[in-house]
C-alpha cells in the first residue's frame, strides 16, 4: 500500500538517532516506539526535541498509564499509535497528525 510518503526506517534507538541525525532536513514526522532496545522512545524524543522543537512525533505503544500521557505531552508528542495498529490507522494518525500540527489533541 502506497500512500505518498518517504520512509526512514531504524531497527532501534539508536540507529533511529542516527537517522534523524542524517536525515533531520527532510523530515517532517517521527514515529517510534517507547520500548526498544539501546535507546528508549522517550530518550530519543528528548533528543530529537533538543534538535528540532517544531518536528512532528508520534508515539506507537501497546500501553501507556495516565503518567507517561502526560509526560508525553510534556514533550509535544503530536499523536499516539495503540499497538497494534493497521496500516489504514497508520495512514489516518500521520495525515492527523499532519494536518492538526502538535496539538495532540485526545490521547488515549
């Protein structure tokens, strides 16, 4: 399924560091997990956000408690992927996203 966008992958945190790094011109949303493996979601985003305040992130887990939502928005996560998720609400939560800016609006 195409749906017009370009896609840096990275296997974890550290080489989602790496490709932020190396792509940080060019892109426009992140999207990572908070449970992997050398660097967690939530340090890579404290990273990302001392780089780049206005980039868009999108947080994917299968659980979030109510302190960890609010750390979340602490940090200007724009939007929230429950896992798992399919491809059409992928699709849904980037254009979302997108279109909304960093308000997160509801996350649940």
């Amino acid at each position: 399924m195409s749906s017009g966008y370009r896609v840096t992958c990275a296997n974890d945190g550290i080489e989602g560091l790496t490709a932020f790094a190396k792509h940080r011109h060019s892109l426009s949303l992140v999207i990572t997990d908070l449970q992997m493996p050398r660097l967690g979601g939530a340090e890579l985003i404290g990273v990302i956000r001392k780089e780049n305040r206005n980039i868009l992130i999108v947080v994917a887990s299968g659980y979030l408690d109510e302190a960890s939502l609010a750390e979340l928005k602490k940090r200007d996560v724009a939007g929230f992927l429950h896992k798992p998720f399919t491809v059409a609400q992928l699709v849904k939560t980037i254009s979302d996203v997108s279109a909304r800016g960093r308000d997160p609006g509801p996350m649940q």
